[in-house]
C-alpha cells in the first residue's frame, strides 16, 4: 500500500465502528467510512469532545452536528499547497488527502521530464492534482461537470498562490469534453482521472464505473501526445480492484507507448494503532 504519510495539518487520530476521527488543520471531525468494520476501544478523549460529528440517516443523507460555533470554512496546508476546508452535506470536506501520495509522484514526474508538461486533469473535483501539477512547472487543463466544484478549486489555486499559474478551468461533461479535443487535434502529455463510482452518459443514461472504465480509458487515450509521460487512475470503487484498473491501462496503452504500469492502494495513518487506513486504489502507466 502506497501511504500519504506527510502530512502535517491532517491526521486520522482513530478508527472505530464506522467511523474517523480526524483533524483538519487543528479542527476534530468524526465522520463514516463504510470500510471500519472493525469495533475497536475509543481510548481517544476526542471522540467525545469533537468538534464536529457527521451522523448518517437511515433514510439516506445525513447532517452534521457541531459542539460549537465553527468556521464556514478554514485552510491548511501539504506542502506549498493550500486548501480551503468545508464541511459539506454529503460528510465531505472538499479534499481527499490520501491522494497527497499521487500529487508527490506527479510533481516528482514533472519537475524531473526535462521538458514542459501538460496536462488534463478529468472528474477534477477541488483541483488537489491540479495545483500539485501546477506548482511542478505543468500547464493543466481542469475539468468538471460540476461549477460550484471548479470554483472551489479556483479559490484554492488563489490561496496556494497559483492563480498566475498555466490553468485552464472548464466545466463540462468529461466525456463530451474528451471528444471534443480528439477533434480539435488537442493532445496532453500525462492524464488524471478521479471518475466516479456512478455517474451518468451524455444522455443521461445511469452508468456503473466498473461497467464503464474500459471505454473511458480508451478514450482518454486519443488526447495522448506522441510521447506522454503518465496516465494515472484514481477509483474509490469497492468492486474494481486496483490490479484489474492496472490491467486495463496495461492493455490500452502498452502496446502503443511501451512504459510499465503499476498499481496499489493508496492510505493514511492512524495514530492510534500505527497501521494504515485504505483509502482507495490508483493504477499507474509511466514511461
């Protein structure tokens, strides 16, 4: 497993029955992970003394309570990195900071290609490896079918500092986005892709990621320049093991591009036990 173990102002302090016990920048959130089936002792005071709990309803959804007045929304850093916090409806906060172990390996890519980088970043969400591969000298082209969601990653890229930065910010469906720059003639030398485990088509037809992925990495490939530099895959999907995710970039790209694929789970840290918490899995193709 790949750990996103530097980290400073983010820390699971604990993991029992459901739930997380986190910080975020000094502020203590409890919140669900359907994954801690496991009912440990709560030996931390925090769980009790939280400053914010996200309850789910048996109806769907859920709320937060709060055990005192709180910040609509707050900053903290990874790195030269800055990230508003905002606690959302749907227990999110705006930010997974497990993929602080992928933003490492892009920036890493990056600053060591000997050459300039672009990049398209699709299911862009806050923009997390958007402003990784920004800061590491890349072009980026951010994408997200979501305005409120491009807005947020904005305002991140403002408070890291990037808003100079080679950007561009477009709200669009991805897949009809990708279509259109294989006609346009666009290519991009690495792509993320952090989709969805559900989602719907272009025309709105309800898909499963897993039922899905295969045509969307083959997709993805035709905005590919004649010599890229990675593709990586992100998946929070219970059902699409990261070997079967290395698999398929294998079998698309290989033949074409050469290069080796890898692929793992990716986690964090409790402190409570020293062990690690999976978080999801990525899938990598690098030259």
């Amino acid at each position: 497993m790949r750990t996103a173990e530097n980290w400073n102002d983010y820390k699971i302090i604990d993991t029992s029955d459901g739930e997380k016990l986190e910080t975020w920048g000094g502020i203590s959130l409890v919140r669900p992970d359907p994954q801690i089936i496991w009912k440990t002792d709560k030996k931390s005071p925090l769980w009790n003394t939280a400053d914010g709990h996200y309850h789910r309803s048996n109806s769907g959804g859920g709320k937060w309570t709060f055990r005192r007045k709180m910040p609509d929304s707050w900053n903290i850093n990874y790195k030269n990195l800055t990230f508003n916090i905002r606690p959302t409806g749907f227990k999110h906060t705006g930010l997974f900071p497990e993929q602080a172990v992928n933003w490492d390996f892009m920036a890493d890519k990056i600053r060591n290609a000997g050459r300039e980088i672009s990049v398209i970043n699709l299911f862009a969400y806050t923009g997390g490896a958007t402003l990784a591969c920004a800061e590491a000298g890349a072009s980026v082209c951010h994408v997200d079918a979501s305005k409120g969601m491009v807005q947020w990653a904005r305002d991140n890229a403002t408070v890291s500092g990037l808003s100079d930065k080679p950007v561009r910010w477009i709200v669009d469906d991805c897949e009809k986005f990708i279509a259109r720059e294989i006609r346009r003639g666009r290519r991009y030398d690495a792509i993320v892709m952090d989709p969805p485990s559900y989602g719907r088509g272009p025309s709105g037809e309800i898909w499963k990621l897993e039922n899905s992925i295969y045509e969307l990495v083959k997709l993805c490939a035709g905005i590919l320049s004649d010599n890229p530099l990675f593709f990586l895959l992100n998946s929070y999907t219970t059902g699409l093991s990261p070997s079967v995710m290395g698999y398929i970039l294998g079998t698309v790209l290989t033949e074409k591009f050469g290069g080796s694929v890898s692929f793992d789970e990716i986690g964090l840290p409790v402190q409570s036990t020293g062990m690690t918490l999976p978080c999801g899995s990525t899938a990598i193709w690098q030259k």
